[in-house]
C-alpha cells in the first residue's frame, strides 16, 4: 500500500473509481440474454457446457429434492445449529424494517394512503466461482421472505462434476427457497428475467456476480428490476494514534482476500501509516495521511465507500459527520468480517462511490408501494377549479371532460 498526501492525483482516481464497462464483455452479454430469450432451456444449456464445462440435460437445470437431501450428508459438521444463530439475528434486525399500510381521512370525504405490497416472484444469484458464497444465500433470501415474496428462486453455477456446494443448498432448502436452478454467468441472469421452459421468470434479480454477471444485470433492468449494480469490494478504515496497528492490518488482509478488492486506511497518524504500509506489502490500497480526523471524514464522503471502519477511540463522534457509506462499523470489535457474516443487516451493498445514492439490500428492496386515493363528489368539486386550470394549460382536453362530466346531469 502506498502513503499518499489528501493532494496527490492518485485521490481522484479512488474518488473517480465509478463501476467501469468493457464494449467487448457488453456485446458478447448482449449476445447471451438475446440467446436465451429466443432459444430459453438451450442456450442456457449451451452456455453452462461451454463457460462451466458441463453437460446437462434439460431436466438437470432445476436441482432435484434428492440431492436438496442428500446435500446434509456433506455439510460441515454443527453447520445447521450455527446458522439458526445467524438467522435469528438477520430476522430480528430485518422485522423493524417492515412497513405498514397507512390511510388518512382529511376533509370532505378524502381518503389517502400507501399500500405496500411485497413483490410476487424474485430470482437471487449465488456466485460460485472462487468461493461458493453461502452467507449471501440468508443475505438475500431472509430480507425477501420478511417482505412477504410469495415466490423466492436461486441460481448458482455447478462445479466441474455438475453439483452446486452442499451448504449453499442446505442453506435454502432452510430458508425455504422455492426452486434452485443449476446455472450461472450471464445465461442465468437472462433465464431469471425472461422465463424458459423450465425457469421461473421473475420480477426482480438480487445478488452479486463477477462482470458479466454485473453487465447482464444492467442489460435486463426495466424487463425486471435489479438490486444494484455492483462492482468490486471495497473497505475504508478511518483510524488514529489511539488505534490498534494490528487490527487495522488484519482488516486490510482480511479485504485483500476479495479479487480486485480496495483497501483505504486514512489517518492523521504518521506511525501507523507507516507501521501499515510495511505489513500490507502486496495488498491493492492506499493510505491517506491527513491533518486531522474531521479532514478524515471528509475524504471517507467523497469516496462513499462500501465498508466504513471508525477505529478511533470515540467512534460515534465521528460517527455523526458520515453521510455516505453502505456499512458503517464502529469501534475495534467490530471487524466487516462481522457484517459479512453473523450481524443481521445483508452483506449485499453498494460500491465504486454509489453509496451516495444507493443503500444496502433490506426489505424495502422487495416491496413496491400502491398510492390510495379517494374522493368524494364534494372533494371532487373543491379541488374542481385547479385541476381545470392545470389541464387547460396543458391541453388535455379530455382530462378536463372526465372531471366535468361528474357533475353533469344526463
């Protein structure tokens, strides 16, 4: 990791990072998804034989409830009566989310009010290409379940034998994951948003995924909705002379496991920077040496990092001056490997600086809202006058006829 000053040029390029496009990956998605949506079960097919290196049958797509349960005979031992812990935490900070539909009686007979309404069907992609990401199966299923989704499918690509990892369906068959579809990349994310013959065709996709994962996700936006579009990891660890050197290493280690992972250490200490960039040798990141914490949280703004660390002494002080980040975790017991794991709030979070605009996947995420209105003729006639104003100005005729024709007599 290199020690940089708040005016070097290399700054802008983390607060530039954006989410970055290649024209080759974009055209051969684009290929892909028009493949599936034209020829369904036999692209994805075609695709899973040559990017996974494995023939499947039509049949095969969807995982069989045999080998749902033959899945526990290859767990890790204890791997159930740990998750129910995990679980029961993801719940309990999930279920003060929820929202309830509201109404309100105003005069003269108006009745407003939102109707919320969780999504019918959604599809959540578990990538499994360096590291089968079981804890993104309750990251993303809990908080869709806890909004009401009446139908929940998975898809996550086989190994080189055909097979999906063991704990990622014990996993779901727990949660109660309606269907699990052997396929990924690209292929799936269209099978997900179009429907084939044996794939469920969905309302929203959630879940992350490498470029092409990420790229076909954009592609399908409006056919269904996306949680985010996502990029690589990233974390940025605000700390000072009272922080523990080793603690802040691990978590830079610990973030240098992700490919193409960002580590930030920003510090008004000139010994711990120091003391860092000699134990993170090989670890992508920088660390930005400032004049004082406030400068500090400034920076931490710009870059609208996706994991925030606060490892000074009083962390809530600090605490009050962030405006973007897509988890914040405070004091030096409170590691992202936590977030990622075992807390409750999802891992799925936004990156490359969309923290300014985006949060972390809730239950929100799976919950459109209806806008109740009601109105009686004396309402109706009140507002009268207005409407006809605006609908004048604008020119639509015929909405000026639909109001006026309520109070004539035929």
């Amino acid at each position: 990791m290199k020690i940089i000053r708040p005016n070097n040029k290399a700054i802008e390029k983390i607060y530039q990072r954006g989410l970055m496009r290649s024209r080759r990956v974009e055209e051969k998605v684009r290929s892909i998804i028009d493949d599936v949506r034209l020829l369904g079960d036999e692209a994805v097919l075609k695709y899973t034989r040559k990017f996974d290196g494995v023939k499947l049958m039509p049949r095969q797509l969807k995982v069989a409830e045999i080998e749902i349960s033959g899945a526990y005979q290859n767990i890790t031992p204890n791997f159930v009566s740990s998750l129910k812990t995990i679980i029961e935490n993801i719940n309990r900070f999930y279920r003060r989310s929820l929202k309830k539909s509201w109404r309100i009686r105003c005069e003269n007979g108006v009745i407003l009010g939102e109707q919320y309404t969780p999504l019918e069907k959604v599809g959540i992609y578990i990538p499994a290409g360096t590291a089968p990401l079981v804890s993104t199966v309750y990251m993303t299923v809990l908080p869709a379940r806890i909004a009401g989704v009446k139908k929940i499918v998975l898809a996550s690509p086989p190994d080189k034998q055909g097979y999906i990892n063991p704990h990622i369906l014990v996993v779901a068959n727990l949660l109660k994951v309606d269907e699990i579809y052997r396929m990924g990349g690209a292929q799936a994310i269209a099978a997900l948003a179009y429907g084939t013959k044996t794939v469920t065709k969905v309302d929203k996709i959630v879940g992350p995924g490498n470029n092409y994962v990420t790229e076909a996700k954009r592609q399908v936006f409006g056919t269904v909705d996306i949680d985010m579009v996502a990029g690589p990891t990233e974390l940025v660890i605000i700390a000072n002379r009272h922080s523990d050197p080793k603690l802040v290493i691990a978590d830079i280690c610990a973030q240098g496991e992700h490919a193409g992972g960002l580590s930030v250490l920003i510090t008004n200490s000139k010994a711990l920077a120091k003391e860092v960039k000699a134990k993170t040798e090989g670890v992508n990141g920088f660390i930005i040496l400032t004049k004082n914490l406030n400068e500090a949280t400034e920076i931490s703004n710009r870059i609208a990092p996706e994991h925030l660390e606060i490892m000074v002494k009083n962390p809530q002080k600090l605490l009050k001056q962030i405006q973007h980040a897509g988890a914040i975790f405070l004091g030096p017991y409170s590691p992202t490997a936590v977030g990622d794991y075992v807390a409750g709030p999802s891992h799925v979070l936004p990156t490359a600086g969309t923290a300014r605009f985006f949060s972390g996947l809730g239950v929100c995420d799976f919950i459109k809202t209806n806008h109740i209105i009601s109105y009686s003729k004396k309402a109706l006639e009140q507002m009268r006058e207005p409407l006809e104003k605006i609908a004048a100005i604008e020119g639509l005729n015929h909405h000026l006829e639909s109001v006026k024709a309520r109070f004539t007599n035929t």
